[in-house]
C-alpha cells in the first residue's frame, strides 16, 4: 500500500458562496471520495481554503 498525502491552500473566488459551495463541495466528495479510497480535511476560513488529503 502506498501512502500519498497531498496538501494545499488555496483563495476562494469572489463569486463563492460559503452556504451553498460547500455544501456541493461535500457532497461531490462524500459521493467520489470512497472509491478513490481518498480521505482527508477541507478547512474554509476568512476567503481561503486549507485541504489535506490522503490515499
């Protein structure tokens, strides 16, 4: 078994909407994530995003 691990921040765009991307964001996620076997951690704060993900 590998272990990849992959972190990252990023800014949002101007046109995010926190509500209602995020929700998408964790759905996509929730729906592809499993059977990548991805996990990891998406942190949204003061217009930025912090992601760690591990495979």
């Amino acid at each position: 078994m590998n272990l990849v691990r992959f972190v990252y921040v990023s800014a949002a765009t101007p046109e995010f909407n926190e509500q209602l991307d995020m929700g998408r964001i964790l759905q996509a996620s929730r729906r592809n994530n499993p059977s990548q076997e991805i996990g990891g951690v998406l942190y949204y704060g003061h217009g930025y995003f912090f992601q760690c993900l591990v495979s």
